[in-house]
C-alpha cells in the first residue's frame, strides 16, 4: 500500500519535471486572470444600470444599435472569453488562483437559456447584493435596485 502511494507520488514529480514549462504557463494564467478579475469586477458593477435587474426579463438585445455582422463578431468574442474563464477557473480549482469566482466571470459573459433569470437569483443573495452595493457605493452611484 505504502509502497503504491510512494510510486504514485514519483510518477507525479516525474510528470511535472517533463512539464515544468506549461506548469509554469498555467501559474502565469492564474495569476494574471486573479489580478484581471480584482480589477474588472469592482469596475463592471459600478457600470451596471441600477435598475438592471429590477425587470422580470431582459431589456433589449445586446448592441442593438450595431451592425448584425459586428453584432455577432462582439458576441462571439464574449462567448469565446467566457468559455475559456470557465476552462481557465476549472484548471485553477487545482492551481493557484481565484477558480470559483473566474468561473462564476465566464458563466456571466456566454448565453444560455435561462441566464438573466440565474442573474438575478445570484444577485438577489444577500451578501452578494451587499457587496456589489458597498461598491457602488463607493464609486458614488446608485444601489441596484432588485424589484421594479
């Protein structure tokens, strides 16, 4: 049994010896997506409409006012960057970095059936919501308003 384990364990070591450079790759990720995020979150919650989640459904399409194929190109890009947050904040749910809460950014970025409503739940926890609030706050707007 010992012995499997310390086979186990010099099988490991062999594997991230052979590869050290995408280890290395993967820690560099973690550490620039956990400081983006710091970053980003306070700055997007301040730009959220206080009244943005206050309606039963959503409010107008995304970039209405662009053209259909810049629509679908700015789209796609969010998508694609939400998918690979979900793929980079499962790798950092066992490497460094803040893996749940870049996972919660990506999902937040794709569409999916169901997302504004999701959206809501979230935001409509209490801490969640206090948070968001005491940023806002701080950049002097308005507190989000959940019920319209």
């Amino acid at each position: 049994m010992i012995s499997e384990v310390l086979c186990g364990v010099k099988n490991m070591f062999q594997w991230i010896q052979s590869h050290e450079v995408i280890l290395w790759w993967l820690v560099a990720v973690s550490v620039i997506t956990f400081v983006s995020t710091l970053a980003a979150v306070p700055l997007l919650v301040v730009k959220i409409p206080s009244d943005y989640f206050a309606h039963g459904s959503r409010t107008g399409a995304l970039w209405a006012d662009r053209h259909a194929v810049v629509r679908w190109m700015l789209l796609l890009a969010k998508n694609l960057l939400g998918y690979i947050l979900i793929a980079a904040g499962i790798l950092m749910l066992v490497l460094p970095g803040q893996g749940i809460l870049t996972i919660v950014a990506g999902i937040m970025l794709i569409n999916f059936p169901g997302k504004y409503k999701f959206e809501r739940w979230f935001v409509s926890r209490h801490h969640v919501l206090q948070s968001i609030n005491w940023a806002r706050q701080r950049a002097g707007k308005a507190p989000l308003v959940l019920e319209g």
